[in-house]
C-alpha cells in the first residue's frame, strides 16, 4: 500500500490548521535574518567602541613615550657636550661640536626625504578623466538633460509617462 493520508495533523499543530505558504516563510526568514544582521552589527559596534577606547589610550601612551624620548634625547646631547668640554676643549667649541652633528643630521634626513619625493608617481589616470572633466560637464546645456530625471512618491518610483516601479 502506497502512502495513506492521514487526517491526524503533527504534534504541536492544531487541527485545521494550514501549512504557511512558501512566500509567508520567506518573508519570515527574511524578517528573521535581517533582525539577526542587525543585531550582529549592534554588538560589534558594542565591542569595537570598547577596543576603540583602549587602542585610543594606547595611542597616547605611545605617544607619550615618543615625546618623552624626544625630549631626553636633549639632555643626552648635552651631557655629550660636556663631556667633550671635560676631555679638554672649551665649552663653546663642544657645543659647536653637537650643533654640527644636529645640522649634519638633519641634512642627511632632507637628502633621503628629497630622495623619496622624487620617487612619487603622478597619479596618471585620474590627470586623464580630469582633463576630460570639462567636456563631459559641458555636454548639455544647463537645465536640460537628455533624459528625464525618475519621481519618486510613497515608495514607487515613476518614470515621465506611465511606467511605474516599486521600491
């Protein structure tokens, strides 16, 4: 004997009641996944605002450092300075000394910075569409277009004549 209906519906579903259509279960997994999207997104929303928080003060300790360090880097050249001036030469000339370092230096950094700048490629392809820019902005005349522009009311969007489309 093949299958036989029964008129005993599954458990946990009232008798006479209909299966949900394939369209009512759509929308429902639709309605389903797009709340758990959005709350998905809250929580790592939740958590990124609290790793933000301690990279932020991270950040700023680093930042500290770097300054601070910056700072007794000061202090090191002086007491270089004052070394010299204990092997033997006069004050004015050991600091002489360390300001000559400081401008060889920075002299050293400007040749690689100059180096590196020298480097950078032009950007060629956005130079091209600018150059371009005028001609496709003075293709029509102000105020006018080739096409019409779509309205947009209640949620249908309609085209000039009788086309209409739902968002």
């Amino acid at each position: 004997m093949a299958h036989s209906a029964s008129s005993t519906p599954p458990p946990g579903r009232p008798v006479g009641a209909e299966e949900p259509s394939i369209g009512v279960l759509v929308q429902s997994a639709m309605a389903d996944m797009s709340t758990l999207i959005r709350a998905e997104i809250e929580l790592a929303k939740a958590e990124m605002g609290r790793s933000a928080k301690k990279a932020g003060i991270g950040a700023g300790a680093f930042g500290t450092a770097g300054v601070l360090l910056g700072v007794s880097t000061i202090f090191l050249f002086i007491t270089i300075a004052e070394f010299l001036t204990w092997l033997g030469l006069q004050r004015w000339i050991s600091y002489l000394i360390v300001w000559a370092f400081f401008v060889l230096l920075a002299a050293i950094a400007a040749v690689v910075g100059r180096g590196q700048i020298k480097k950078i490629e032009k950007p060629e392809r956005t130079m091209e569409t600018l150059r371009e820019l005028p001609a496709v902005v003075h293709r029509e005349a102000p105020g006018q277009r080739r096409r019409e522009v779509p309205t947009v009311s209640s949620g249908r969007v309609q085209l000039r004549g009788s086309d209409q489309y739902s968002l």
